[in-house]
C-alpha cells in the first residue's frame, strides 16, 4: 500500500509541474480541477490516504494549493478578481470546495460519485458561493470548457437536483420521466399524493434517484417543505421546474366569479413566486441554479374566456423576467418557457367543455397540430442544463409557431 501510495504521489507531482507552464492563470486552474478530481475518480482509495479527512495538509496538498494561489494572484494582478475577493480567499474557496467534492465522491459508488462530479465540474458553482455580487468581469468565463463536456451516457442533466411542481400529470409527469433519463436527481410534487407514489416508484425503478413530497403549489408552507426535502435528501438544489397551475373554465371577464379568479391567480402567479422565493433562497447557498416557469402563449398573446388565466401567465412572465435581473449577478438563470396547445388533461377539459378548440388552435398554428408532452418538458430541460449557460430571462415559445 505505501508503495502504490508513494507512486500515485509522484504521478500526482508530476502532472502538477507540466501545468507549471500554462501562461493563463484561468486555464491552469480549470485543468488544474479537471485533473484533481479525475484523479480521484480513478484513484479513490489511494486519493483518501494523500488527503485524509482532518489531517494536517500533505505535500500533495500543499503543493496543489500553492499552484492555485500562485493562479489566483495572476488573475488579481491582471485586475480580474471580483471586489472583496482576495487571492487567499480564493484559494480556501476553491481548495475547500474541491476537496469537499473529491471526498464525497470516494465515498459513493462510482456510478453516483462520477455523476457528482460530472456535474459539479460544469457548473463550477462553489466558487461563486463565497463571492460576493458585482457588476465586474467574472473570476473566470461562464462557458463549460471542453474537458467538461458531456460523456454519451453522462446526460443532459447528470448529476443536478432539480425540483418539479405539477409533476403528477402532463408536462410536469413527461419532464420527471426525461430528466430521470437525462440523468437528474429529482423531488416530485404536486397535490395528488398517489400518482405522485406511483410515479416515484416507476422512475425508482427504472434506476433513477427520485423522491416526492405532496404539496399545493398555492401554500408557502407547502412550497418551503417540498424545497427543504430536496435539501434534506440531496444536500443541494441546481433547478426546478415550476409547472403546476390550473385552468380557469372559461368564461367572459365579467361573468367569472371572485373565487375563480383568486384561485387561479393563487397557483399559477402567486404559486410561482412562493416556488421561486424558496428555491432562489436555496440555490444562493452555493451560488448557481437554474429555474425555468411555465406560462404560456397566452402570457404573450390575449384570448377569448381567459382573462385570470391570461393575468397570472403574463405575470409569470413578468416575475421571471425580473428575477432574472435580481439574480443573475449572483449565479442563477430564470427563465420560461410559454408551450401553445399541449395536449395535457388540461386541455382535454377544455375539449370537453367546447369540442371545436382543439381544431380552432390547430389552425392558428403553423405545424397544424398540437405538441405532446415530452416536446414541452425538452425545451425545459434544455434550458435547466449547462448548454443553455448564456440564457436569462428568457420567455421560449414552445407552441409549434403559433406566436411567430
């Protein structure tokens, strides 16, 4: 054992030294974390006897945190380190967070630890937790390196915690089954306990990390349990997919009755702004997160028999718009996305209360049908994960061309 440790030493030594010659800080330090954690992954046990939990530093250690200190006083002599930011600072920052991420991943399965890490190498999202907002150039560049770019079967969204409201049917159902796919950890809610169990339990099955939490989208208390189970559970939270509300039931402005009207408004506005007040406060913990809302055409557009519905999607619009100014300079993206005719239980009760809707949007829309589930719930999980890294505040149309 100590001779494989003492050669993994010399291996860890000397791949340090080539990146002595790297002439940009910023590079040196991405493959500097890149290099760092691969050796962990393929080197688990050996990695916990060169860096034991608790113990003084090694010469390994030591040697690693010299490099990145050395990186991180270029950057600031070169004027790019955020206000209040030093180059010690950073380096504890980075170094802890590091280390942190390296020895939770020796201490999972592979499988689960080489999803982690994979995610944790592409959000990079330690190192805006301990920086405090500003409107200067960031430590380093937002765009995910190459190195980190994802394995085939690494997923879209490997390794990130991401919540879904309204997940027992429709999109919200479609989106758990893609993300689970696309490699997410997921916390399920909506109001019906028992889909919610046995949607659980089909995603379980099928080798996903799933759990659940019954909540009503429209109760601060509700909200806050279903964010806090995902931080109980996982640790974290990287995204959510707030996609619960309800239909109006048509009716002129004037005829729709007071409860009407403050019951939608109390789900698909207030219900918004409840999930992204808790998940925002979640996510600030460590500094990065995405969170995409579902509004629809009709945030964009007005129509007929719609005016609460109408009102409370055009806020939608309107509170992701103005979180994504209020948070983007900490680390978030907040966006929505705005699906046409989707074919969901939704709009199966819209069928049934006027037979010719259906045919009526299929008309207005350019594709000349409506869109399933699952195509909905992929423009959301595109804009969750990494490859929408330069999109906040946005409103996606995903309606088949109906707004074009």
């Amino acid at each position: 054992m100590d001779a494989m440790v003492t050669d993994a030493f010399e291996r860890y030594l000397e791949q340090k030294r080539i990146r002595r010659s790297s002439g940009d800080p910023a590079t040196d330090i991405r493959r500097g974390w890149d290099a760092h954690v691969a050796f962990a992954r393929g080197n688990p046990a050996v990695y916990q006897l060169m860096f034991p939990a608790g113990a003084p530093p090694s010469a390994a250690a030591s040697d690693s945190i010299a490099l990145l200190r050395d990186a991180f006083e270029r950057i600031a002599r070169a004027g790019l380190l955020r206000d209040g930011v030093t180059p010690e600072h950073a380096t504890r920052t980075l170094s802890a967070a590091l280390h942190g991420v390296t020895a939770a991943i020796c201490a999972e399965p592979a499988e689960r630890g080489n999803a982690r890490l994979s995610a944790t190498v592409r959000r990079r999202g330690h190192i805006r937790a301990a920086q405090p907002p500003t409107r200067r150039r960031p430590l380093m560049s937002t765009t995910t390196p190459a190195t980190a770019e994802h394995s085939p079967g690494a997923g879209l969204l490997a390794g990130m915690v991401i919540v879904i409201s309204g997940a027992s049917t429709g999109i919200g159902a479609d989106a758990a089954r893609l993300f689970a796919r696309e490699g997410a950890r997921l916390v399920l809610g909506a109001r019906s306990e028992q889909r919610l169990a046995e949607l659980c339990d089909e995603l379980t099955g099928a080798g996903a990390e799933t759990t659940y939490d019954a909540a009503d989208i429209s109760r601060a208390e509700d909200v806050q349990r279903l964010i806090d189970t995902a931080l109980e559970h996982y640790g974290r939270l990287d995204g959510a997919f707030n996609n619960a509300g309800i239909s109006q039931g048509g009716g002129l402005l004037a005829d729709i009755t007071e409860e009407t009207f403050d019951q939608v408004l109390a789900v698909n506005l207030k219900g918004v702004w409840l999930a992204m007040r808790a998940e925002i406060h979640a996510m600030l913990r460590h500094g990065a997160g995405a969170i995409v809302n579902t509004s629809s055409v009709g945030g964009i557009r007005g129509g007929r028999d719609l005016s609460a519905y109408l009102a409370a999607k055009h806020g939608v619009i309107g509170l992701t718009r103005g979180a994504a100014h209020d948070y983007g300079p900490q680390g978030l993206r907040i966006n929505a996305i705005a699906p046409g005719t989707t074919l969901t239980p939704m709009m199966i009760d819209w069928r049934r209360r006027d037979p010719t809707v259906e045919a009526r949007l299929d008309a207005a829309t350019p594709l000349r049908r409506g869109g399933q589930p699952t195509e909905i719930a992929q423009a959301a999980a595109w804009l969750l994960s990494d490859r929408a890294s330069y999109i906040n505040g946005a409103v996606l149309a995903v309606d088949g061309g109906m707004t074009a």
